[in-house]
C-alpha cells in the first residue's frame, strides 16, 4: 500500500536489471543467513501510515493542536512527526498487521536470519511498534528532524550494513532508492504498477501479496447503503402528493445529500480509527482494517463535496443552505458533539430532520408544523436507539463503558426508557394531527389514518425490544429498511394513506 505522504524525487536515476544482478553475484557466496532481512513499516509491515494516523488521532480528540503542528513542516517531515508524537503518543495496538509479511518475517527469523525494522516514521513509534511484534533485532526511525525515507533511508542501511548486503521489504515508490542499492528486493502492500517498475530494476524481485485494493472497498468506504436513510427528502413531496416533475427534484436532492454525506462518513471513519477497530463490526471497515489507504479517504472528502454541490447547484439556493448547514453540523457531531452525552443524540435527530428539511426546499415547499413535530420524536427516537445497540453490544461482548463516547453502561435501561418515550410521543403527535382541520383537506377519510397510530406504536416497540436483544443494526434506519417486518410495516402504513385519500 504506497504511502502518498512519503518523499519523493523528480528523478531517480537506478541501475538496471543486470547491473544489480551482477552486484549480487558479487555475494554469491555469503549464506541468506549472513544478510539481514530490513523491512519497511508504513504500507508495508502495517496496512496503515503512521504519520496519519499521528494526525488523525491528534485531530479527533484536540483539532486545533493537529491544525497548528502543521505549522512543523516549516522544519520538514520530520519535524512534523516528532510534534505529533510529542502531542499524542498513538496507540498501535489495533493498527492491521500486513500477514503476509509476517508470516515471512517468522519464516526468515526461524532460519536463523537478523531482521531489522526501517521507517520514516518517528523512531518512538518505530520501536513501539517493534515491541509489539516481537521479531525485530533492531530499529532504524526518523529522528533529530532528519525523515528517514528514500535516498536518506538507502544510505542509512547502506551504511550500517554495506551496499547489497542486506534484504529489503517495501512497498512504497520511495523504495526504489533502497531497492536498487538492496541485495534480494522484496514488496508487500505496493501496486502492479509499482512491482512492474521494480521487476525493471531486479528483475528476481518477488512480491508478497496482491498489492491492489479492489475497487469494492473503496465502494464500500462511501457506505453506499447509509443512502436509503436519503430516502426522507422524498417524504416532504409526497406527504403533498407532489407529481412526477416535483419528484425528479427530489431525485437530485437524493444524490446530493448522499454523496454530502458519504463526504462525512468517510471523515467519521478516518476519525474513528480506533474505536472502530476495537468495534466487533465496524473493525471490518475498509479504513479501520487497512484494505483502503488513509490518504486516499483524505482526497475522496472534497471529491465527493465538490460532486454534492455541483448537483445543489440545480435546485432552489434554499436546498444548498440546508446542505450546508447539515454537514457543518455533521462536521461539528464527528469532531465534537458525538463525545458529549445527550447533546450527540439531539444532534443526530436533527442530522435526520435535515434530510426532511432539504426535500421539502427542493422543491419550494414549507414543511408542516406537524411533520416537523413527529420528525422530532421519532428521529430522536432512532438516535437514541443507535446508542443503545452500541452499549448493547458492549454488555453483550463482555467489554467496559465506551471510550470516545459520553455513556456508561449503566446508562442503558435510562437511554431505553428515553428511547420508548420519544417513540410513543411520535405516535401522539400523528394523533392530534389527525383531529386538525390539516387532515380534511387532503383526506377523504381521515379516520381510517388511526390505524397508522398503531403501527407505530408496534413498530417503536419491536424495534426497542430488538435493539435490547442486540439484533439492531448500527442505523436503525438502514435496519427497518432491511428488516422484513419493519418493510411489511411500512407497506401497510402506504395502503392505509391511500385508502384515506
């Protein structure tokens, strides 16, 4: 997995595949024992970066502090990945190891072979991540301001063991320095082009693993099933019996609030490394378990920012305000808000609510006092449902309160309660809309809307009970849109409205 961040030179001038076979022959007789095995850290032992998971986990939990150690690359890299180490000392318990590598590394160790660790990372990480392996007889890191990477990482191993006179591990295009000065040039975590370009250069380079990233992961990086919860800007046009012209508005709306908001998940997942990683779901995340590089969710953010205006652009300016104001607070909830207790499930409700809002601007109308009172209840109903299957999970998985979040587990019969209570109000609500004069006028036979009230009150209770069972999805919403009787609810509900009309 190539690392974006690491140095690399305009020109790279490598000795070609015979050149470097003849040097190596020159050692033809020296036993693969002799020469030590270096392997390289970042994109290469771990699927990860630790430069960026420094900055991350200094952004999740103290963003100004990430945003002026920025101002350390005045002095170089270097610089900046001891300020990080300084400001937070990361935790690579959970950081996905790459097996392949290893698994060699065990193999080569067993022969008798000396095996040494080489990253630009900061050398406290280094040897951090060292101790935690467990095979390493020594360390090479960044240090005093100088970046251990290319060139100065080729000369450093050159001269603590001698030109091609040692093995080489990497995986990033800055490794091409060190594999053309290396004896044996293995990768792991690269790409096809990469290995191709290095059997150029050695043509017995030997690779360890598949290298690229299908395509899949990045999909599923954009949570493309957190999309159905988009569904709400339709209920505004609906709920108006809108037609077929009003409704393509909302279709763009639709894409608009999903790639907004895949912006954000992606920014939430990048945050939640940690958490999600010690998550028995969420450790499967393309991010969390290491199948997407980092950098790579960096540059899909405003990627996916720039996609969401551009179709905002052809809906009313009321629609882009709405949007704008739901990932600023989105923003504010993953960097903030979500590690405060109650304030985190007001601000989901209302992240929900946005939705509502936003479809209703698509296409010029004004969101009733009614539907904003029932979106209220019942969003800060499925809010307060998400964090209930979270603690849920944790009781059930034998695990202690949540780090990162405002809640303990013995908070959970209260949050149930909260939970129940809201869902209930949003049936209430639905009741006295049904004796408004709001009702007459667009139904012919309102009462026959009673048996919706109902529903609900079937419905919030199941899904309560589910979630205290600890078969809830991470979003109720994506549950109930998968949930067989959730759907049969929902149908039922639709059959009801248009026997009322």
């Amino acid at each position: 997995m190539p690392s974006l961040l690491d140095d690399v030179d305009a020109i790279i001038e490598l000795p070609r595949g015979p050149a470097a076979a003849a040097d190596s022959a020159a050692f033809s007789g020296v036993a693969p024992t002799e020469i030590p095995l270096v392997v390289d850290l970042d994109g290469t032992l771990i699927h990860s970066d630790l430069l960026v998971e420094s900055f991350l986990a200094l952004a999740a939990s103290r963003p100004l502090r990430a945003a002026s150690a920025l101002l350390s690359l005045r002095s170089g890299k270097g610089a900046l990945k001891a300020r990080l180490v300084d400001e937070l000392r990361l935790d690579i318990g959970g950081i996905p190891l790459n097996e392949a590598v290893v698994a060699r590394i065990r193999a080569e160790k067993a022969a008798g072979r000396q095996i040494y660790l080489a990253s630009a990372s900061d050398i406290r990480l280094v040897e951090a991540m060292s101790a935690r392996v467990g095979l390493f007889d020594g360390v090479l890191g960044s240090s005093g301001g100088v970046n251990l990477s290319g060139r100065a990482k080729a000369d450093a191993l050159c001269r603590r063991f001698g030109e091609r006179r040692f093995d080489y591990i990497g995986g990033s295009s800055v490794d091409l320095h060190v594999w053309s000065r290396c004896r044996k040039a293995l990768m792991a975590g690269g790409t096809d082009r990469l290995f191709r370009k290095l059997k150029m250069l050695s043509p017995d380079a030997v690779s360890l693993d598949a290298g690229t990233t299908p395509w899949r992961d990045y999909l599923r990086a954009l949570r493309p099933h957190q999309w159905l919860k988009n569904i709400l800007v339709f209920a505004p046009a609906l709920a108006a019996h809108a037609g077929w012209p009003t409704l393509m508005l909302c279709v763009l709306a639709f894409w608009s609030f999903s790639f907004c908001a895949s912006a954000v998940y992606v920014l939430n997942d990048l945050l939640d490394l940690r958490s999600d990683r010690a998550h028995p779901r969420k450790c499967r995340r393309p991010f969390a378990s290491g199948r997407v590089p980092l950098v790579h969710g960096a540059a899909m953010i405003p990627a996916l920012l720039t996609a969401s205006v551009l179709l905002a652009a052809a809906l009313p300016p009321e629609f882009l305000l709405v949007l704008g104001g739901y990932f600023m607070l989105t923003t504010v909830y993953s960097l903030y808000l979500k590690r405060k207790m109650v304030a985190d499930v007001v601000a989901l409700a209302v992240l929900y609510a946005c939705r509502l809002v936003g479809g209703a601007a698509a296409v010029g109308l004004t969101l009733s006092h009614w539907l904003q009172a029932l979106s209220i209840f019942l969003f800060l109903c499925l809010a307060l449902v998400k964090r209930c299957a979270e603690l849920v999970d944790r009781v059930q998985a034998g695990k202690g309160d949540p780090a990162g979040r405002g809640y303990k587990l013995d908070d959970l019969p209260s949050l149930e309660s909260m939970a129940a209570a809201s869902g209930y109000l949003t049936a209430l609500v639905m009741a006295l809309y049904l004796n408004s004069d709001a009702v007459s006028a667009l139904y012919r036979h309102p009462e026959r809307m009673w048996l919706i009230c109902l529903a609900l009150l079937f419905w919030v209770s199941r899904m309560i009970l589910k979630t205290r069972r600890g078969e809830m999805d991470d979003d109720p919403i994506v549950f109930a849109l998968k949930d067989r009787v959730s759907l049969v609810t929902g149908v039922a509900c639709a059959v009801i409205i248009a026997a009322s009309i």
